[in-house]
C-alpha cells in the first residue's frame, strides 16, 4: 500500500496540514503511522476516509457530528441505523441551507434585473 507525507496527503485530500494534525488529535483519523524520525504516514484508506469527513464538512457538519459518526463507523456494522438517522438529520439540515441559499439568489437575480432595466 502506498504511504503519503502530510503534505502529500493534505494536497490529495484538500485539507490542510494543520487540519489533518488537528483531525488526528481529535480522534477523526486514526492508526497515522510514523517513519523513525517521527514525520506521519498516511495511506489510501485515510485518504478514502478524508474524502467522507471531507463531503461532511463541507456541507456543515459540526465537528462534534463528524466525531460521532466517525465513532459509530469505527463500533462495526450494528451501528448502521444510527448513522443512517445522523446522516438523514444532516441532510436536511443540508437542504434547508439549499432551500435558503436558492431563495437569496431568486432575490439577487431580482435585483439584478431591476438594475439592468434602469440602467
């Protein structure tokens, strides 16, 4: 399996060093191996689990949520409901931002077209 640096990996995943270091130190990655000198090793399967925490925090998880589900992925498969119900929960959360957004361009675009025909 192939080993990245945290630079490496912070430009692979589109997180930063210092969110990858803060991210391991919460608990949100795990098993980081380290070379001699102490400089961390991540592989393809943090990388895959980065893009999950990655599609979260982009469409405003909480780390607090993040840190649960992450729990809850860890604990095994019976845990499938309730990560389903968390996930559910955010998603709504999700389109009510998107619900909101799309109503404040309606509004922009309103606005633009008035000042285009006054122009």
């Amino acid at each position: 399996m192939d080993t990245y640096t945290i630079g490496e990996c912070a430009r692979r995943s589109g997180f930063t060093m210092d969110t990858l270091r803060y991210y391991e130190r919460i608990g949100l990655i795990e098993h980081i191996t380290r070379t001699p000198t102490g400089q961390r090793r991540f592989n393809d399967d943090h990388l895959e689990w980065l893009s999950v925490l990655k599609c979260l925090r982009d469409t405003g998880m909480p780390v607090e949520q993040m840190h649960r589900f992450a729990t809850l992925a860890r604990d095994g498969d019976h845990t499938v409901p309730e990560r389903i119900a968390l996930l559910q929960a955010h998603k709504t959360a999700v389109d009510a931002r998107m619900d909101d957004l799309a109503a404040k361009r309606d509004y922009l675009l309103g606005k633009i077209d008035y000042y285009k025909s006054i122009a």
